[in-house]
C-alpha cells in the first residue's frame, strides 16, 4: 500500500522540516533573563507531524490519480443529484427551508448572529462568483463594491436619515455603477494583470476612507448605525437580531434566484465562453467589452447589498472592516466552493465562515487555514467542493 | 455577379516577417473554395485578418452578402464580422469546455439574440420564447451535423472528430453566408473524412452557405473544391480549378520544394 519509496521520502521531508522549523520550533529566548531555552522535544512532533502529513498527501494523490483513471463522466456531486431528481428535489429543499425557519427560535442570539455573517458572505460569493467562477475574471478588489454598500447606507443615514429599505436597492444600483466604472479602465486587462490592478482599486477605497476624514470620518469610522427600519415596531436586541436574520434570508434567496437566472441565460452563456475561450468567444459574435463590464457590474450589485445589510447589523463600521483580507476571504469561499457552481459557493461560505467562529483554535490561524485547505482543494478537487453542473434542456419542437 | 468575398491587396506584417503579401482572393456565392499551401505559408493568419483577430498592415477585406450591398471588413471587431455573416473554425479546435454541446451551439446564436440583462433576470414572455426558439434551433443544427446524441454532454467529453464537428455547427448557428473552415479534417481517420466530405457539400447545398477551407488532405481539397488558392511564403501563387492546381508547375514547385526541405 505504501511504498519504500515515499517513506523514504517522507522521511527526508521530515528532516527537512525539523531544520527548517528548528529556531521557530525549538530555540526559545527568554529576553527577560537573557538566556536560551532549547526545546527538544519540539523536534520529535515536527518530525512526526511532517512525516504523517507527507505520507498521508502521497496516499491521497495515489488514489486521485487512480480515480481519474476510472471513468468518472458521471460523478455528479450529490447535491446536484439531489436537486435534479423530481422525488428528492421538494423534500430536499423543504428540510433546508424549515431549518432556517426555526433556527433563529432554537438557538440562542449568539449563532444566530454568527450566522448572519455567514449569510454575508453567501451574497458575497455568489457576487463574486459572477466576476471569477463564471466569466474567469481574477478580481481581487471586490471588497471595494462591499465598502460602497455600506459606507453608502452609513452615510446616507447619517447625514439625511434615509431608511434601510431605500438604502438596499439604491446600494445595489450603485453597486452596478462602480462596477461598470471600475470594469472601464480594467477592459484590456486579464489574468494576472487584472488580479494586481483591481487588487490596487481595493486598496485605494480603503485609502481614501482613512483619509477622507471630512466625508468617512476617518479610521474613526462611522457608529450607531441603525438596523433595518422595522415600521415603528419596537423590537429588544434579540428580536432585531432575528428580524436582520429574515432579512439577510430573503436577499440571500433573492440573490440566488436570480444568479441562478442570469447563469442559465444569453449573458450567462457569454461569461462563460470568454472564460473558456477569449478570441473563440468574439469569433462567434460576442461582444468582449459588453460581457466583460456586464460581468463586473453584476457582480458588484450584490456586494453593494451586502455592504448595506454588513452596516446594518453591525451598527459600527471602519475602513479596516474593509482591507484585502476581506477580498481573499471572499475569493476563497468562491474558489474553496467550487468555481462557477452557486451550490458550492453557498457551502464554501457556511464552511468558511462558520468554522472559524465555532473553532477558535482554528480562528486564530484563519488566514493559514485557508491557504492550506486552498492547496489541497487546488491539487485534489481543482473543482471545488460542490463543483459546477450545467444545465441540461429537453428538446421540443416547436410549431412554426 | 459580385463576389461575396473579396480581398484586395492583403497585407500582415509581424515586425520584420512579411505573413502575407499582397494577396487578392475572391469568393463566389454558392461556391466551395480551398486555400492551400505549405506549413507556415500564410492561411490562418488570412482567416485571423478576415475575421477581425488581426488587424493587416495593408489592404481591403470586403464583402457583398445575398441581396445586401456591398459592405468594407477593415477595421471591424471580430464580433462585428461575424454579425455581418462570416463564421469560423479554428486549426487548434477551440470549443467552450465548461458547457455542454448544445449550449456551445447556443452560443453561436448569441449574435442574433436580443434578450439582455433585465431581460435574464425577469424573464418576460417574449425573453422565454426567444430562448426557447434558441434551444430549438440549435438542436435542429445538431441534428443536421449529426451530433444530436451528444446534446447535453459536456463539449471536452467528446471524441476528437464530433469536437471538430461541433465547430462548424457552433459556427452555423451564427447564420453565416460563408463558412471559413481551418483545416476541418485535421486529425480525423479516412471514414471521418470522408463524412466531413458529405458534409460540406450537405451545407453549401442545403444551406445557403458558401465555403472556403484550409486543408492539406488532398484528396478532400480535390474532391471538393470548385476553386482552389495556392499561397506559399505569404504569397499568392496559383489559382484554378483542381485538375489546373494538379498540373501547375509553380504549384508542384512549391509544394516539392517544401517537401525536400522536410527530408
Ligand atoms: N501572431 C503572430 N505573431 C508573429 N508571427 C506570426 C503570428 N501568427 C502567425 N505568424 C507567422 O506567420 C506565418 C504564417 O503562419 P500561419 O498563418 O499560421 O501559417 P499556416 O499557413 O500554416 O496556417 C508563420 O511564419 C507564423 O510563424
Ligand atoms: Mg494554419
């Protein structure tokens, strides 16, 4: 099962580790008494951890690699499965659908807020899922659309007390306005280049929010920002936090209705032909300027609702709530979840987002956690988690 | 009549390499017309200047479309020329990998359909039925290249001959007048060749569309062909019908010529 040869190397692998980790691992100084503390016993688990983790990563790449050999046309991930079978679909659905009835009424406050962030980033993926997943445009900057949002409902509140439910569908709109403007100067860029201009275009909003202190009120950002308007109803912080929960539901669902539309449409089609194939696509009458700015543009809609939905439930918001770091979160819920597959991109987000609130060892290490599980996912299910089913149609004819 | 295309002059420089030179082509309607030519003699890169993918240096590109006037290619965005009825295949088959065969074909029809963002997102009556009429017809192309078994395959799960077929249904359902074919049978067995073969006189014949193929199986490019062009070196340098190719000195030169090169 395991040959001589990788424990070989795993062998070596793990001595190369202990020398790589030995001043991180094992030497210790103690800057108070001025001496050095040599901890040996630290070498035995890096070796031993090294050497698991080597054998276990050749083993998983055997068996990949004797999976592909065998046909696997029809390894349609279960979900899929699932949701295309007349007699599952209904049940399916509906079991989902009660869950998320009632889990705000059966778990306390607590989970129910951390999994409206989660719900956030639903909408967040989904978005950027358009721009990435589907039209296979690398954009690192989507925490720029996510900001607009909320800063928008922030500033407008503040400034002339416009509610929520005006603030939503206005961020959306102005979502798609900076993504056509931002998709503009951006045209001729692909790839890489792309991936480092728009990851400038997110960083420059963070800039101008710290500085702009007249407009954004600095770092010190802005506070007390009300949750949604409730119609004069008056409702305790756990209510509220429950009526924010439905809310973020309702968008959630509406976002997937209509990515799901757009997916399966004459647009959708385009994003992903220029994905595939960039000169094939405009040889068959696509227009690339149109598709691309589409693609940014309706990505950035649901960003900017996001942002508004981010401010309101957190009431307090700042330029740091909207550094890189927040672009590659997204990006890896896109990328861990499956390119271009919403289902995947909803359970990347719930997996992404929620393990880290309920494991904090795991927390402190996000950022680690997620480049690690990015390269396994990247060399084991380059696919994603849930990956991407197109749609299939039956053929009838139509009366002239 | 006036030629449906018609190229004047044509010239692609890429620095200090001269790709075409001056080259004049003129197609007729109705016609299935071959550019032939050693490895590197300049006939994709004519496509590529036809189609808009490559800007030429030098010359005119124009065309005169059944019962439309005549009309000037320079300068257009490849998606324009498409729209004004001239599809492609490519050497290297470049399919959608990511979608399945009809929605490659579906793609095709992109170009002709209206349906738009708010259009996909509300789908009102008339966006349901241009979309149905959308799947409806790119069946009916598949059907007639004779891929319908395939419908809802992922494209890069196909043999390599049905990949190279549904090019060319991709590129019909863009409703083109001229069909350019980039060495169509490349990499196919004698028995799909020989389909290919039945094919391409099927279009032209049933079709409306006229045709012009790069190919090096002679014995296709003879069989087929009512005219055939001769580049070599970017240059043009015969033109007729295959019996008059066959016995062209200039032509045998050329191709001899390459030939000991490659010994
Ligand atoms: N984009 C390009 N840049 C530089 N040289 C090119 C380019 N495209 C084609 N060429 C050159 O032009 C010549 C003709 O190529 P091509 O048209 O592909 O020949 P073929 O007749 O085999 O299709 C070749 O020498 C090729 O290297
Ligand atoms: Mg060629």
């Amino acid at each position: 099962m395991i040959t001589k040869n990788e424990i070989k190397q795993s062998f070596f692998l793990s001595m190369w580790a202990i020398i790589l980790t030995f001043p991180l691992m094992v030497i210790k100084v103690n800057t108070i008494k001025n001496i050095v503390i040599f901890r040996w016993w630290n070498i035995l688990y890096v070796a031993i951890g090294a050497f698991v983790a080597s054998l276990l990563w050749n083993y998983l790449l055997r068996r990949k690699e004797e999976g592909a050999k065998k046909d696997t046309k029809d390894s349609i991930p279960i979900v899929h499965r699932l949701l295309q079978n007349q007699k599952f679909r209904l049940p399916f659905l509906a079991t989902i659908g009660v869950i998320a009835l009632v889990y705000p009424f059966v778990t306390p406050m607590y989970h129910t807020s951390i999994m409206i962030s989660a719900l956030v980033y639903v909408i967040l993926g989904l978005g950027l899922n358009i721009v990435v997943g589907l039209a296979g445009l690398l954009d690192l900057g989507y925490v720029f659309f996510y900001a607009i949002g909320a800063y928008a409902y922030a500033l407008l509140n503040l400034h002339f007390g416009i509610s929520f439910w005006i603030v939503l569908p206005l961020s959306a709109l102005l979502g798609a306005l900076f993504g056509t403007l931002l998709g503009y100067p951006v045209l001729r860029l692909r790839g890489d280049y792309l991936a480092i201009v728009t990851l400038g275009f997110g960083e420059i909003i963070r800039i101008v929010l710290e500085n702009w202190v007249e407009f954004s009120n600095g770092p010190r950002g802005i506070r007390n920002i009300p949750g949604p308007d409730s119609f004069g109803i008056e409702l305790t912080q756990h209510q509220s936090v429950i009526y924010i929960y439905f809310i973020i539901i309702a968008v959630c669902l509406i976002t997937i209705f209509f990515v799901q539309r757009l997916e399966n449409s004459r647009i959708g089609r385009a994003w992903i032909a220029m994905r595939d194939d960039e000169i094939a696509c405009q040889a068959m009458g696509i227009d690339k300027t149109k598709t691309k700015l589409t693609a940014f543009a309706l990505g950035a809609t649901w960003a900017g609702l996001a942002g508004v939905i981010f401010a309101a439930k957190t009431s307090y918001i700042n330029p740091m709530s909207f550094t890189i770091w927040e672009s590659i979160t997204i990006l890896c819920v896109v990328v861990i979840g499956g390119m271009g597959s919403a289902v995947g991109v909803i359970a990347g987000a719930l997996v992404l987002i929620l393990l880290p609130e309920y494991l904090r060892a795991v927390a402190e290490y996000r950022m680690l956690v997620f480049g690690a599980l990015q390269v396994v996912v990247m060399v084991f299910k380059p696919e994603g988690l849930i990956e991407a089913v197109r749609k299939t149609y039956k053929y009838k004819k139509i009366k002239e | 009549m006036e030629p449906i295309l018609n190229i004047k002059n044509l010239t692609m420089k890429f620095g200090g390499l001269t790709a075409l030179n001056s080259v004049d082509i003129a197609i007729k309607k109705g016609e299935i017309a071959a550019l032939i030519g050693p490895n590197g003699a300049g006939k994709t890169t004519l496509f590529n200047c036809i189609t808009g993918i490559y800007e030429p240096t030098e010359g005119d590109v124009q065309i005169t479309p059944p019962g439309k006037p005549t009309d000037s290619l320079n300068g257009l965005k490849p998606n324009i020329v498409t729209e004004r009825g001239l599809a492609r295949t490519f050497q290297n088959i470049r399919l959608f990998h990511g979608m399945t065969v009809l929605e490659n074909v579906m793609i095709g029809r992109h170009c002709r359909l209206k349906s738009g963002i708010l259009g996909a997102m509300f789908k009102p009556k008339s966006q349901k039925l241009e979309e149905q009429q959308a799947v409806a017809d790119s069946y009916e192309i598949l059907e007639k290249i004779g891929l319908e078994q395939f419908v809802n395959e992922m494209a890069i799960n196909l043999p390599y001959g049905a990949q190279r077929r549904l090019e060319i249904a991709r590129a019909l359902a863009t409703n083109p007048f001229l069909l350019l074919l980039d060495e169509p049978a490349a990499g196919m067995n004698p028995q799909e060749t020989k389909e290919l073969d039945d094919l391409i006189i099927w279009l032209r014949d049933n079709e409306n569309v006229s045709i012009l193929l790069i190919e090096h199986d002679m014995k296709l490019v003879m069989s087929l062909s009512d005219n055939i062009h001769v580049v070599d070196y970017g240059k043009k340098i015969a033109e007729g019908t295959a019996l008059e190719i066959k016995n062209n000195p200039i032509v045998i030169k050329a191709y001899l010529g390459d030939e000991s090169e490659d010994a």
